[in-house]
C-alpha cells in the first residue's frame, strides 16, 4: 500500500504534472509516463506495463532491482545499480 504521502503526489486532484526523478522504481511505478535517461538521453518511454512487455532497459533494471514478481528490494542489486550510474 503507498504512502499518503506517495497517493497524494499521484492523486490527479491535486497536481496536473509532477516531475520525480526515482531511483527505486516502485516509486514511478503506477505514472502515467515513464522515461528512462542513459547518459544524458531518454532511452526509453512509457508506462511500467510497456515497458516490461518491450523487455528493455527499464525491464532490466526492474528484474535486478526487485525479486522475482515482488515490490522487495534484491539487498545485492544495490552496489551493482549504483555503479551504472
């Protein structure tokens, strides 16, 4: 279940755009539009459902980020994400 805080940053009664940069995906998880930026340049864009279907960038980073087909954290995808960057 999110946050109050996570529902109301989502709610569409309270904002019309919101930009978040996420480093867990869990937290863009259910936007409206997704883009995934690779050195500078958007890589990919969507929604969370597209993008796993396509099986590109974002569905990698999602398999390496959460176990499989759970909102837990992998504790060893950490130190390998934060050397991607």
């Amino acid at each position: 279940m999110p946050s109050i805080r996570t529902q109301a940053l989502w709610s569409r009664h309270c904002v019309r755009q919101v930009t978040a940069i996420a480093h867990r995906l869990s937290t863009i998880r259910d936007a409206d539009q997704i883009a995934v930026i690779k050195e500078g340049v958007v890589a990919e864009s969507g929604t969370h459902d597209e993008f796993v279907a396509r099986n590109g960038l974002y569905a990698e980073l999602h398999r390496t980020q959460f176990d499989a087909g759970s909102d837990k954290v992998v504790p060893e995808a950490a130190p390998d994400l934060a050397r991607q960057r």
